[in-house]
C-alpha cells in the first residue's frame, strides 16, 4: 500500500526494507507488514468475515465494490474477481462497482463487465446498458454546460499543484474523466509522503474544490457530492431501491479512506484485508475484514455470500 495511507510503523518498516509499496509493483509482502503492523481495531469494527451472522448473508441481495486494490490486485483484474463478479450476478445479486475511475472506464464497464451498473468518478455519474433498449443510460450530478464550465477551470489547477508538489503527475486516466482531476501519487509515480499527499489535498480544497484521496490519485471536483449520494440516485432511479430502508440487503466492499461514506452508511460493509493499512484514515471502519487481500478479498467475499443457499 502507498506510504499516504499505510500506518506510520509499516511505513517505516517498509521504508527499511527498501521496498517500493506501490500498488503496480507492490511486493507481495507489502499488504501483510500493513496488516501485521496495523492500528489496533476496537469495537464492533473489522470483524472477521466469517462471524457474519447467517441470516445476515442470506439477506444481502445487492453488491457493491469498490475497483481499485478491492477488486483488482497489483493494478489487474483477476479471472478469480472477475468470475466472482459473475458468480454473484448468476445467483440473482446486483452487482455495482463504485469507483473514482473515469467516465472512459465506466462506459466500457457498464457495457462489458458482469453488472448491472457502475458509479464513477467518485460519484459524478452513474452508467448502465439497458439491455432491452439496446443503449448506454448516462446520468451525471450536474448538466452538460456544469461539466464544461468546471472542466475548463481543472487544467490550470493542475497546473499549480504539478508545480507545487514535486513528483506528482497528472494521472494517465485524466483525458477520460468528465468532472474531476486526478492527482496521481502512487500509480505511475514513485510513491510520495503523505505531507505531499496532503498538500495536494490541502490545494485543491483552496481551490473550492471537494478533495478524496484513494489508493492511487487524490481526485479534486467542484461540488459536495460523493460516491455514496450517487449509488443513492442510482438504486432509486435504475431499480426501485431505497438505500436507507434497505440498507440492510447491501454489502460494500472497499480498502481506502474515498469508501468511507459508504463503510459509514452500510452496516454489512466489508473491507478487503489491505483496509487495514489506512485504518487511521477512515474515520467509520467497516464492519467486517476478509482475510484475502484486494482481489482474493472479493472473490472471498462472494465465495461467502454463496455459501450454502447458493
Ligand atoms: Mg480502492
């Protein structure tokens, strides 16, 4: 995991070792000395997965999952977290990433993945192919002339934080995005200190702008909304499901402080096992950890939900 969100100990040792944490190259060891050096979880928080009351994981009915370092590992998708994915749709689950990633990326997702929707650019939009019309649905928080308006202004601030913050890049998937900046920090960089991090974040903020790091980009936009206030749209308009009363039928799974709202919001949430390494970012810890890392977390987790009612 990347030095901004590990605990100061496993950074240090990590520092130590010489080991370059990043997620493209992480070594293998990287998520186990998080977890091995990880902030003692208190409460009724990180849980393991496998204490989750039966009738519980009976009644989840809808998944939703973060993409980066929760579904895919070491920056790839998985066969096994992709087939979870579809193993999970084919037992009648919806199934909905939530992501920071661009509009680019969930065009395709929505038409090519196995699921049922997908929330992007931390909750900027929601895309979805109707089946039966034949066509990709697009909905976005704010209209066209929004989007522009504030895409015209992302350059420039881009501009000042390249230059204000040594080793920081524009991130490879910015050209894709529709509303948001992407600070890249740890993807195709060398992985910077977390008082980077936070300058990168404490700029876009003097910028007016809303300010979420992930495990890879701090992702800067104008406006309050959030991947949870998004996935509340989504349900209510695509499926007739509200996520207040129902929030009992969801799991989300997540790793990194930009799934906080959704940890907090959904009881049944999950982390993947490398969530420990940013246990002192989230402020609401989900309710229950796999013991795999990033994708084999997952695949774990619909091995899980599967289990013996199928
Ligand atoms: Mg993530």
């Amino acid at each position: 995991m990347c030095p901004p969100g590990r605990p100061k100990g496993a950074y240090r040792s990590a520092q130590r070792e010489g080991n370059s944490v990043r997620p493209p190259g992480r070594p293998k060891g990287a998520y186990r000395s998080a977890q091995r050096e990880g902030t003692p979880v208190s409460g009724a928080a990180m849980r393991p997965l496998a204490t989750m009351p039966d009738e519980i994981r009976r009644a989840i009915r809808c998944v939703l999952t973060d993409i980066d370092d929760t579904l895919s590992t070491h920056g790839r998708l998985t066969a096994a977290a992709y087939a979870a994915m579809e193993r999970l749709r084919a037992a009648g689950r919806l199934v909905i990433p939530i992501t920071g990633r661009p509009a680019g990326w969930c065009d395709h997702i929505a038409r090519m993945w196995p699921v049922d929707a997908v929330v992007g650019e931390n909750g900027a939009l929601y895309m979805r192919y109707d089946a039966a019309q034949r066509r990709l649905v697009r909905r976005f928080v704010d209209d066209e002339a929004t989007r522009r308006a504030h895409r015209a202004r992302l350059a420039g601030i881009a501009e000042r934080i390249l230059a204000a913050v040594p080793g920081c890049a524009l991130a490879s998937d910015q050209l894709y995005r529709e509303t948001d900046l992407a600070i890249d920090f740890c993807e195709d960089v060398p992985a910077l200190s977390r008082a980077a991090v936070d300058r990168i974040v404490a700029l876009m903020q003097a910028e007016g702008m809303t300010a979420k790091v992930s495990s890879i980009h701090v992702n800067g936009w104008f406006g309050r909304y959030d991947k949870l206030a998004m996935t509340r749209i989504l349900l209510t308009e695509a499926f007739g499901i509200d996520i207040d009363a129902e929030r009992g039928h969801f799991a989300f799974a997540g790793d990194s402080p930009n799934d906080a709202p959704m940890f907090a919001h959904f009881p049944h949430a999950v982390g993947v096992a490398n969530v420990r390494a940013f246990t002192d970012r989230i402020a609401t810890l989900p309710a229950y950890v796999t013991q795999g890392e990033a994708g084999a977390g997952f695949a774990e987790l619909a091995d899980f939900l599967l289990g013996a009612s199928g």
